[in-house]
C-alpha cells in the first residue's frame, strides 16, 4: 500500500496546520506547520511532531496518495499522486546556539513554486570542502590506480568495484573504472560484466566511470575490427537499461575520469558527514516502496487500454475509485489523442473504445 498525505487543522495558534504522511498505519513523517501549501516564492517554517495525542480535536482538510518519497541531500522530497500542487520537499537545517549548547533544529516545507523562485548563495547542495579527510580504498587488484592526494589511500580486496569512500570502514560510495580496452574486452563477456554492473548498482551510491568519450565506442578505427560500431552501440544501451539506477560517466580520459571519481568522493562524503539529515534517514527508514504499484493516470490507461468492450466513464470510475472525474476524462481524453480510444458519442451516456493497433512494424 501506498504511502498517504494527510493535511488536518488544529487548534494550536502558531502552528494550526499538521502534516503527515502515513502508510499502513504507520507514521513516516509528522509536522506542524504555518500553512497547508506554501505559496510561489513561499517557505514555511514547521517544527517536526515529537508527541501525538491521538485526543486532539484536527479536521480533515486533504488526503492524497504519495506517489514517490526520496532524499536529495538535506531534504525529503515528496510527490503527490495528482495533477496539480504535486511537488514539495522538506528542508531539514541544524542550527549552532548562540553561546554554545545544544545545536537545534529547522524544518522548512517548500513547494515546487517557492523552489524555483528561491535564489541560493550556494550554488551546490553538498559542498565537498566542508569534508577535511576522506578516507578512500583501492582495490588491491589496481595496477596503475588513480591519485587522490587530499585524501587517506589504502589498499585492500574489494568486494565490489575499483575505489571505495570509507567511513568507519564502511563502503558508502563505489566506483568501477573502465578503460577504453577493459570495456571492449568485457563485452566479449557481457553476461559477466552484467553480473558485475548488478552488485554494483545493489549499492546506496555507486558509479560506473570510463576513461573514454562515447563517441570512441562508435569510431570504426578506434575499434579496429573488435567490434563493429553497432553492436558497440547496442551493448552500451543495454548495459544503462538493464541497470538503469547505476550512473554510467564517459568522462573522455583518465586524468577527468579521476578528477570526477574525487569529486564524487568528496560529496558522498560530505552526505555521510551532515548531522542535518536525521529526520530525513528516519522517514525513509519507514518508507516501504511496493514494486509494481503505478501512480493513478497510470492505472487509468492500463484499466481503459484492457477494456474488452466499450465503456461508460462511470464504469471505469468505478474500477479507479481514489481518482476524479476531472482528472479521470483528461486522461481518457489523451488517449483519445493519441489514437489508442475512440470516443464517438456524447452525453451521460456515450463510451469510450479501444483502438485496435497494429503489430510492430506492420504497414498503417
């Protein structure tokens, strides 16, 4: 079951707004905040909800499907399963006490409009230089490896990839490095290298780099008869969609290889090091992701491209409940567009029909 996104009013007087978002029936997040929606160029300040009496007098104001939750640095961002006002995060900062004492904590819910109208001084969201040592492992297998001198090196088997940031000497970020012969090579064997590239993407953060430039995989006289172009070009496209989680960086050489492997390094590392991320890691500690589950319009078009016969929009309302009339005619409306219904009646009474369409590659 999917996640939910609850909106109630109190009556607290700074703070009449609680938020949350629940799945079955457990709480992944909790706040309370100035308003229900923040609006264009808007943040809200929210404290995060350390008790909940369940005898508090809140009246339902919204509730929406959360299709996706995720964490981008410091911040949890959520996506609503509707059209509109979709898009929002929670920006988690710790602040230091003037005088000292306990650093405290600042949550602020911005949505997709305030984000775009809002100008940071920092132009990244992790700033590798607040990170002093980076402890980093090469696998003992590396011949030539790659220089990080800003950074504590040592040597040791890999279970998985070429270079590994440590922190306590856990591997929380991996990269696999691919020349531009190592790559040909490891096609003659693709099924191994597919093998190789699953444990990797396995990993919280992981990265496959290639000292080569993309364009070099399809140049006939770099490949000097290995391999033809094509199948260059159909074995690199497999390898992304197969894996389509692990990042894949031509990075032209090695000397930019290496550069962009520190770079990595160094803002996994700043990740692991924020202490501002703590209600972000707990929410997502609870977030349970069901495979398979499809976000409302998604299950709208299976339901209506399955559809045997002709149907009313009440009938297939009835079959997608959570989803409005509105928002349930635009998306019949599309398909419409797109040729996959037909809909040549009006009126309370009038059906939509599949389109029959015909087969891959046959002549329309």
């Amino acid at each position: 079951m999917r996640p939910v996104w609850i909106v109630e009013r109190t009556q607290h007087r700074r703070f009449p707004i609680r938020i949350a978002i629940e799945q079955d029936s457990r709480l992944i997040l909790a706040v309370r905040a100035q308003s229900p929606w923040p609006g264009p160029g808007q943040q809200v300040f929210c404290l995060r909800e350390r008790h909940n009496d369940p005898e508090e007098y809140r009246e339902p104001l919204e509730r929406v499907e959360v299709a996706h939750l995720a964490q981008v640095g410091r911040k949890l961002t959520v996506v609503l399963d509707r059209s509109s006002r979709k898009r929002c995060e929670f920006l988690v900062l710790r602040k230091e006490r003037k005088g000292g004492g306990e650093p405290f904590e600042q949550v602020f819910f911005r949505t997709e409009s305030g984000i775009r109208a809002h100008r940071s001084r920092a132009r990244a969201e992790l700033l590798p230089s607040a990170v002093p040592a980076i402890s980093i492992a090469v696998d003992s297998g590396e011949r030539y490896p790659w220089r990080f001198p800003q950074a504590a090196v040592v040597r040791r088997k890999l279970a998985v990839g070429d270079y590994a940031v440590l922190d306590g000497g856990r591997e929380v970020a991996v990269v696999e490095r691919k020349s531009f012969d190592n790559l040909l090579a490891d096609i003659g064997s693709i099924q191994a290298l597919h093998h190789q590239l699953e444990d990797l993407a396995r990993l919280p953060a992981a990265a496959l780099v290639i000292e080569a430039q993309y364009g070099d995989f399809l140049d006939e006289r770099r490949l000097a008869g290995r391999w033809p172009a094509a199948h260059m070009a159909r074995s690199l496209a497999e390898l992304t969609a197969l894996h389509p989680h692990l990042p894949v960086v031509f990075a032209g050489n090695r000397k930019l290889a290496n550069a962009w492997c520190a770079s990595f390094f160094a803002a996994c590392a700043t990740r692991e090091a924020s202490p501002q991320i703590e209600l972000v890691r707990e929410a997502l500690a609870e977030y349970v992701v069901e495979p398979g589950v499809q976000g409302l319009e998604a299950r709208v078009r299976a339901v209506a491209l399955e559809s045997e016969g002709a149907f009313t929009l009440r009938e297939i309302a009835s079959l997608v409940p959570e989803i409005s009339i509105v928002r349930l005619r635009r998306v019949l409306d599309q398909l419409v567009e797109e040729g996959m219904l037909a809909h040549p009646g009006r009126g309370r009474g009038a059906r939509w029909v599949r389109v029959p369409q015909p087969e891959p590659g046959a002549e329309r």
